[in-house]
C-alpha cells in the first residue's frame, strides 16, 4: 500500500538542513489541510460584569450570558459576560430608586465611559479615629477640588429625611397613646356605672370602700394585660404582613416593620399603667356616690 504524501515529507523533511526543513513544513500545511478541517478558534474572552439581580429578572437574564454596555443608548459598547448578580442591600436611601446597578471592572468602567483616570469619589480606610482626622487634615490642605469627610458625617447628611419621619412618627405615638388612655378611661368608667346597682348592694351589706376600689383595680388591671397580649399578637402579625408587602414591592431586603422586646415591654407597662390608673379613677368616683344614691333613690 503507497504512503500518503503526508508522511512522505514528514521524513523527508527531517534528513535535510533547517532551510529545507521550512519548506517541507509549509507544503505538508495544504496537504493537511485536505485531510481535516481546521480545529475551531478558541472562544473570545471578555471581561465580566455583575447585573443588579432585579434586571435579571426582569429581563431574562442568566449567568454567561453576554450583554452590551455603553455610556448611552444607540453608541456602540462593550461586550461583556455575565458572572454574577448582586441583590440590594437593606438601605433606606435605595428604596425609592427604580434604577439598576452594575459592577465593573474599573478599566472596563473607565473605557465605557471615556472618564479616564478621573473620580467623582473614593473611600479610604483608617485604623483609627486619631488617623482619620488626621488624613482628612492633610487631604483637604493638599488637594484642590475636593474635600474630604466622614462617612459618619456624610451619613448624617444623607439621612436628615429619615429623622424627619421619625420624628413624626414618634408624634403619632403620643397621640395615639393620648387617644388609647382616654379611650381606656372611658370603658371602665363604662363598666363601671353598669354595675352601680350591684355596688351599691354591696356597700349596704357592709363591704367597705376600699373593697370596691381594689376589685375594680384589678380588674382593669386584668382588662390591661389580656388587651396588651392580644395587642401584641396583632401588631407581630400585622408587622409580618407590611414587610411581606413592601419587600415583595421594592424587592428589597429591608425590614418594614420592626417588632422588638424593649417596643412589646414598654407597651405592656404603659398598657397596664393607664389600665390602673383608669380603674383608680372609675373606683374613687363610685365609691363617692352613696350607695341610696346608686340604686337611684
């Protein structure tokens, strides 16, 4: 059986000096070629990019897929493959913003946006507060064009609309619990001329005045508790249903509504607090009412 001319100029390629040697390599090349296909050019490599996780959703978007990034629409941009998606933190300021985010690689960033080696701003880490105050001294008496803060500061600044509402919502609190004590006040003094007749009966057998108060104290005081538990089951489920709501709405981990021991402890002994105080009143004004008085005569 002949050889192929393959192998034929592979050996004889390998008797002959290294300029023929080149030759014979560069005409085995066609004869190769004929034999089997070229193998296929490796896949290009592109930078990566990580998506904000609500784009994703809303968009279809898996991991590994390529995506075009420009600085504006209908400019051309950057391929870019998706290697992995970031979910929002639990931060006030991004509830309201509907916009995406992305993170870049910083050369990708500044090669899309044409921005150079320029910053809008950077963070820098200190050890200590001693060494924080002192690089922002000597960044702020070096540079020019911008200073330089803390970030509790910037904090701060930032969040003056969220110390407004809790204000607010802390003047809600009064007023609710203004409104809650004299609602309160109200019921057992209720209660109370409901059973005038019954007091009075008694007061003419001879149970004396003090009597009377304490079996109307704690009785408010028992009101009090029952009320503050079912209160307290109420406000947990109804905190679980608002941050259920507005999670799913803003897609943000951020809690809502916050139902904490020290909030459940202040309600029960405000809650029972005002009960007493309620059923001391609604007492003291009965038993100052003669008892003929009471049964009407």
């Amino acid at each position: 059986m002949p050889r192929s001319p393959i192998r034929s100029l592979s050996f004889r390629a390998r008797s002959v000096a290294l300029p023929a040697l080149s030759h014979a390599l560069l005409a085995v090349l066609p004869a190769r070629a004929q034999v089997a296909p070229p193998a296929a050019p490796p896949p290009a490599r592109h930078a990566t990019i990580a998506l904000d996780a609500r784009l994703a959703t809303d968009a279809g978007i898996r991991l590994g897929d390529l995506v075009v990034v420009a600085a504006a629409p209908g400019i051309p941009g950057d391929t870019l493959r998706v290697a992995a998606f970031v979910r929002r933190g639990a931060d006030p300021s991004e509830v309201a913003r509907a916009e995406y985010r992305v993170r870049m690689h910083l050369a990708d960033l500044q090669r899309v946006l044409g921005y150079g080696d320029r910053v809008d701003r950077f963070a820098i880490a200190t050890r200590d507060s001693a060494a924080t105050t002192r690089a922002i001294a000597g960044i702020n008496a070096a540079a020019f064009g911008f200073r330089a803060h803390r970030s509790r500061d910037i904090a701060i600044e930032t969040s003056r609309t969220f110390a407004v509402i809790s204000r607010f919502h802390k003047a809600i609190g009064v007023i609710t619990i203004g409104a809650s004590a004299i609602f309160l006040l109200c019921i057992m003094l209720m209660k109370v001329e409901e059973r005038r007749r019954d007091v009075a009966a008694l007061r003419l057998v001879g149970l004396s005045a003090a009597s009377v108060v304490r079996a109307v104290v704690i009785e408010a005081a028992l009101v009090s508790v029952i009320g503050s538990g079912a209160g307290v089951v109420l406000g947990a489920v109804a905190s679980r249903l608002v941050n259920a709501w507005y999670q799913q709405l803003y897609r943000t981990p951020l809690t809502f509504s916050l139902v904490t021991p020290g909030i459940v402890g202040f309600a029960v002994a405000l809650s029972v607090v005002l009960g007493l105080a309620a059923g001391v009143l609604a007492a003291r004004r009965l038993v100052r009412t003669p008892p003929l008085a009471l049964l009407g005569r």
